[in-house]
C-alpha cells in the first residue's frame, strides 16, 4: 500500500496527514515527515490542542531526548493507534500502532517572541514509523514535489 | 472532507492554495477541513476561543504562519 503526502511550499516541509488516536478519539494532525528523528511526536501545537493543561499529568520520558535549545518537556502515550491517509485517496490508509508516542512541549521554558519560534515547528513522523516502510520516494520531478510512502 | 478527485482539502490549501496561507503571516491559524476558521497572533487565545465555541478541536489543525520561517537543522 503506498500512502501519498502532501507538500507545504510556505516552508519546504513534507507532510503525511494522519489521525492519531487518544482516548478512544481520532484527532487530526499533519506530521512532517523527518528522517532525521528517530521517533515519531506531537509537538506544542498538537500537544497543547490535544491534552491542554493536562499534558504534563502525562507519563514524563526518561529517554533523552535534545528539544530547542535543550529546553523540552517530554512524555509519552503507550499503544497508541496511528492512521497514516493517503491525501488523494482518503479510503487509503496505513495503520500503525506505536509502543509509545512521545509529546514534547517547550511552552513552560518560551515566551513571547521565543515562543512563536518555537512552536513553529510541527509534529514529526519520524523512523520508528518511517522504518516500516518498504519505500520512500521524494520526486522533485514534479510541481509541487511528491513524496510516496510504500508500506509493505 | 475530500474534494474532487480527489485531494483533501487540507493538502489542497497547503500545496494550490498557499497564498492564502501567506496573507495570515505572523498568525495562527485554525484549520478545519481546509478551510481557516479563526486566527490569532496569540495561540493561547486562539485555543481557548476555540474551545469556547466548542468546535470538535479533534478535528482542527492549528498552523502557525511564519513571518520568517525558522531553519531546521536537526
């Protein structure tokens, strides 16, 4: 099954849309696509969206994991359920299911101008879910790039 | 929501309609089914309207619009 993302030209990132289940809901989020993390995260936006002032009663992560400027907070959900959809097709989807999927937020160290830089960033698909795949292709060949996600 | 044939409308306002993306800089915007239906320089506040009218927030994408797009080296 091959999943397509989409492009988002404002800032050269790849996207997957997935829904991410919490709780029993399906909550919407755009993942940006990074080979270079090594797990996949919700980051402040979708964090602060989802678990609101409930988010540090989350589980806190002993791994060390490096946020901006070292300064994150970070926990994890066990088991959660993750649809990766296709952005053509939405009856296209890849399920997944993580043993954890991190939460890292920074919002207690940032204010103000800092802040806004900081939660610019978007949550990630990272190799723990990248790594499942069979193929990953990023064509520049076309108006807007293309990524494919072939899951085996 | 899915429009045409076929592309979500949230991948539609990122890769065919970015430029109204790019008149909301220095905003966050509030992304249901690809369409903005709120904005605010202050997330916070953006939350807790958001919140407020009691939308399905599930189901809401919240993007922050650079005024200048911070490089991501890691």
């Amino acid at each position: 099954m091959t999943i397509e993302g989409f492009y988002d030209p404002i800032r050269k990132y790849f996207y997957i849309l997935a829904k991410v289940y919490l709780g029993g809901k399906p909550y919407t989020v755009n993942l940006m696509v990074d080979t270079g993390a090594s797990i996949t995260a919700l980051l402040d936006r979708d964090a602060l969206r989802i678990f609101g002032n409930k988010v540090s009663k989350l589980k806190k992560s002993k791994r060390n994991l490096v946020g901006i400027g070292g300064f994150a907070d970070t926990y994890y959900v066990e088991n959660v359920k993750i649809e990766l959809i296709d952005s053509k097709n939405p009856e296209l989807k890849h399920t997944t299911t993580l043993n954890r999927l991190y939460v890292v937020t920074h919002h207690k160290h940032f204010r103000g101008e800092e802040w806004k830089k900081v939660s610019q960033l978007p949550s990630i698909l990272g190799r723990d879910i990248l790594f499942k795949a069979r193929k990953i292709i990023f064509d520049f060949s076309t108006t807007p790039p293309k990524l494919k996600i072939e899951f085996p | 929501m899915w429009v045409g044939w076929f592309m979500s409308k949230t991948a539609l306002l990122y890769e065919r309609k970015s430029d109204e993306l790019l008149k909301l800089k220095g905003y966050y915007v509030a992304i249901l089914d690809g369409e903005i239906v709120d904005k605010d320089k202050d997330f916070f506040k953006l939350l807790q309207r958001l919140r407020k009218k009691k939308v399905k927030i599930e189901n809401i994408i919240i993007d922050y619009i650079p005024e200048k797009p911070v490089e991501l080296i890691v």
